[in-house]
C-alpha cells in the first residue's frame, strides 16, 4: 500500500497520477514489492481517492508516462533545433540508453 499527499484538489487524471508511485516500484522492485493499491489524499480539498494496482492500471499508467516523455522530448528538441545538443550518444540517443 501507497498513501501519496498532494497540495491543492485532485486532477482529472487522479487515476494516472496515482499509479506513478506504482509503476516505479514495479519497474524497479520485485513482483511482491508493488501495492495493490494506492491511496491519494488531497487534504486542502479534503479529497481521497483509491487506485487499484494491477496490470491494465500499471499498462495504463506505462503508456501515460511515455507520452508525457516523448511530448518533452519534442518540445526539447524544438527548442534547441539550431543549437549543438549537449549529452548525446554516437546514434542520438540519451547516454546510457
């Protein structure tokens, strides 16, 4: 079990939001190290929520998060077309990736 604080009111996205914490100890820990559930509270709005963990949550959540990367990437890369880019590998890719 999760329990994650948040200042100010609950997003539209709470779900999502939620299974971050998840997802991390998924990808980083052992299968027996991911919650079941994750608890949000939002005390300044006096809200709470619960997230159920499992796989379609997790897939979910992988997929939210890989798009948020890949919309920084591009406004990243955006912002410094022109300019040398700093920290690439040999093949454009972030080192060690």
């Amino acid at each position: 079990r999760l329990l994650v604080a948040k200042p100010g009111a609950a997003p539209e996205a709470w779900a999502t939001r939620l299974g971050a914490p998840a997802l991390v100890a998924a990808l980083a820990g052992e299968p027996g190290d991911v919650p079941g559930w994750v608890v949000g509270w939002w005390p300044e709005a006096g809200q709470l929520r619960v997230v159920t963990v499992d796989e379609a949550q997790l897939v979910a959540c992988a997929r939210a998060v890989g798009q948020g990367v890949a919309r920084l990437l591009a406004e990243t890369d955006r912002a410094t077309s022109g300019h040398r880019r700093v920290g690439r590998g040999a093949r454009g890719g972030a080192p060690g990736c």
